[in-house]
C-alpha cells in the first residue's frame, strides 16, 4: 500500500533539516523542563527526587506547617545554614510577630541570605525585603494558590499544545507504524495533556490525585519519546534500523495479520465514541428532569 504522504525518509534534506533542529531544540527544552522539575517540586519534601510526597506538597500543601517552614526545608534548604534556618523557624511557630521581626533578628538573617533573591526586581519571586512579603508565606502552606494554578494552566496548555502540534505534524510523516499506532501516538500527549493540568487542580482539592499527575505526566513522555526517536531514525537511520537492523523485525511484526494492542485500543476507543451520542442523550435527559428543578430550588432558598 503507498500511503497518502511522503514518507520522512524521502523528504527533502533542508526539510529534513528543518524537522531535526525542530525536534533536537524541543528535545534539549524537555530536558530543561525535567531538571526544572527535579529542582523545584522534586525538593519540595527536602529529599532529592520526585515522589508522590512532592506532588502533594506541591499542590495540596504541608497542611501540617507554614509555607516557609517547607520552603526552608525544602527548596531553599542550602540558602541558610542550619541555626539560621532554625531561628526563621522557632520564630514563624512562635507567631511570626512583626516586633520579634526585628528583635530576634530575623530579619538580618533574611537580608543577608534571601533578599539578594527575593527582591522588588525579582519579578516572578515574592519580595522579602518588606516584612509584609515575607508575612504572606507564614501561613499555613496549602500548596499551590488558586491563582498560580490557574496561571502555569493556561501557559502550559498553550505552550505545550503547541509543542505536539509539531511533533505529531512531523511524526505523522512516519511509515514505520501503522495508522492506528500514529493517530494514538498524536493523540495521547493531547489527553494525557488535559489530564494533567486536571489533576493539578484534583490534587489542590484531594492528595490521592497525586498519582495522576505522574501517570499523566509520564504518559506525556512516553508519547514525546516514540514519535521523537522514531522521527529521527526513520529520517536519518532508515535503511540501517529499519531494513537491515532491529527494525526490520519491526516491521513484519506491524505488517502481521494478528490483530494488535493498537487494533484492540481502536476498536475500544471507536466503541466509546458511538457509545457518546446515546450517553449525551440520557445526560440530557437527566439534567433536565433532575437537575434543573434542584438548582432552582437552590437558587430561591
Ligand atoms: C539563589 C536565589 C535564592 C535565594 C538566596 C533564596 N531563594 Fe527562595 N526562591 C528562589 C527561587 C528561584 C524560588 C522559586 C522556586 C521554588 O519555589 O523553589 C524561591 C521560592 C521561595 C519561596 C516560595 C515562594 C512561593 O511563591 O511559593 C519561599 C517561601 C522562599 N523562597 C524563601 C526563601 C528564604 C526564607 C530564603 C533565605 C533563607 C530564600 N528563599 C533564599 C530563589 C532564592
């Protein structure tokens, strides 16, 4: 069967080129995003590496302490040394007064280790050099605000809808998979997308939506992972990998007759789509029977 494309491997070089530099840039931006995450959520729980315990922290808070306590403990644990920390620490849990501030000097110590960061300037970063902002985070830590969330939400869902647009662009060029592999390769980071910021929100409201956040976040990945490499291999590496070396099984394996796990997950996710119009009826249905006089209710009471 020809397909209906140009395979990546026929593409011109400069387009070639092109989708390469595309995919390496993007690529290296993936890796900068990991060790962003290792930094700032990977030490939410003080210990390097991340865990479900940084997810909550993260999201739901250390509801059992302030936010500068985590953050001391946390993120900013090498900013101060030890006695200093614990003087920040025996003065937030001794109320945190404004008249302490000064007197147990405080606020020497936060001058000479956290202003140089925490600053007006810092535009992204709360300003301690006021005691009102350092104030703020002596409350108890909650996680992530309302407001930041609904902030890194919307960038992330642009900017990283983005990010797949182009790759599953270039990635549909593929022929090593078949047509079911490829529509699940470009849909999945979309789901997996969505799934991810929900649970965001989810883990704000409940900690056991912590492990969404992973599944969600490594089901991204894993789907980045597939069309990368096989993008570039089939590019570039097309007649070593996929004629001669380990693809080649590859692909007797996609051109068996045996129904696949792409097969079984076409026909599923087919059958959830027909089962949609029938569900949005009784939906409908259910919505108007019960719902709308309980909300009218509501509303008069
Ligand atoms: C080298 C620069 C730097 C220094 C020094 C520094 N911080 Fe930070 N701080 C950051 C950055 C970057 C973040 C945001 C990333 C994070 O949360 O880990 C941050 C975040 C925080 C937050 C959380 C802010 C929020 O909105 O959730 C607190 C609280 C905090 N720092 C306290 C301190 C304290 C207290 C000190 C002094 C002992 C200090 N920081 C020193 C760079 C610094």
């Amino acid at each position: 069967m020809t397909p209906k494309f140009t395979p990546l491997k026929d593409h011109d070089t400069p387009i070639k080129v092109l989708f390469t530099g595309y995919l390496c840039t993007v690529g290296i931006g993936y890796l900068f995003a990991l060790i962003q995450i290792l930094f700032t959520h990977g030490m939410a729980d003080g210990k390097f590496g991340l865990s479900v315990d940084d997810i909550v922290y993260s999201y739901y808070g250390n509801r059992s302490g302030t936010v500068l306590e985590q953050k001391l403990n946390g993120s900013m644990k090498e900013n101060a040394p030890e006695q200093e920390r614990f003087k920040i620490m025996e003065w937030v849990r001794a109320g945190a007064d404004v008249n302490d501030y000064k007197d147990d000097g405080i606020k020497k110590i936060i001058e000479t280790r956290c202003v140089m960061c925490h600053n007006k300037e810092a535009s992204s970063l709360p300003d301690f050099s006021e005691f009102e902002g350092l104030k703020a985070y002596t409350t108890q830590d909650t996680g992530a605000t309302f407001a930041s969330l609904t902030r890194i939400s919307h960038i992330h869902l642009f900017g990283i809808s983005f990010i797949f647009m182009f790759v599953g662009l270039i990635f549909s060029f593929a022929e090593t998979s078949t047509t079911q592999y490829k529509c699940i390769a470009v849909g999945m980071p979309y789901a997996f997308l969505v799934a991810d910021i929900m649970s965001w929100w989810l883990t704000k409201i409940d900690p056991v939506f912590a492990w969404l956040v992973i599944f969600a976040g490594m089901g991204m990945g894993i789907s980045f992972l597939f069309m990368w490499v096989t993008s570039i291999l089939e590019m570039w590496l097309y007649k070593p990998v996929f004629m001669n070396g380990f693809g080649s099984r590859y692909l007797t394996w996609r051109d068996s007759a045996d129904e696949s796990v792409a097969d079984r997950m076409w026909l599923f996710i087919k059958t959830v789509v027909s089962q949609l119009k029938p569900t949005a009826i009784i939906l409908k249905e259910f919505v108007l029977k019960y719902a709308v006089p309980l909300m009218k209710d509501l509303f008069k009471k």
